[in-house]
C-alpha cells in the first residue's frame, strides 16, 4: 500500500514537473501574457466542468433516491392496505359477537 501510493505520489510530481516546464516554455515563447490569459481561462473553464459534474452526479443520487423511496412508499402503502383490512375484518367479527351476546 505505501509503495503504491509512493508510485502515485512520483507520477503526480512527473505531470507536475512536465506542466511546470510546459508552462514555462510557453511564458518564453508567448510571453505572460498571453499564457496568464489562457491560465485564467483554463481555470474557469476547469471550474464550470467540475460543478457541471457535481450538479450532473447529485441529480443523478436525487433520481435515483426518489425512484428508490417511490418504491419504498408503493410497498408500505400495499402493507398498510393489508392492515387496513385485516383491521375491517377484526371491527366486522366484534361487532358480530358483541351483537351475539346481546341477544
């Protein structure tokens, strides 16, 4: 387990090295500028996908709650039918032996 995350650890400085001369090459060639701009603009651009993906994986849990707790409620609903008429069958069998013993 610690190699692996040393191994995740080497290759996230490796793409971080390889971005930072990257970057460094285009603040050379393009001036900063011009590489501050197209930053920024990746930033944003990386900021509105990352809560496009949150809002698209949290409609994703609330459907899929909402369909579950929809199942939820049909059964407990078919369960407290049940109950209701067992409930109507037990009112009707003490009104019948309560109107026995009265007579």
């Amino acid at each position: 387990m610690y190699n692996d995350r040393m191994r995740t650890l080497k290759i996230v400085v490796i793409i971080a090295a390889v971005i930072g001369i990257i970057a460094a090459l285009f603040y050379l060639v393009y001036s900063f500028t011009l590489f501050w701009q197209a930053f920024a603009a990746g930033i944003t651009i990386g900021i509105l996908l990352i809560i496009i993906f949150v809002l698209i994986v949290l409609a994703m849990y609330l459907w899929i709650k909402n369909l579950l707790l929809k199942r939820e409620f049909k059964k407990q609903e078919a369960k407290l039918e049940q109950i209701n008429m067992e409930l109507n069958r037990c009112r009707t069998k003490l009104k019948s032996s309560k109107l026995e013993e009265s007579e």
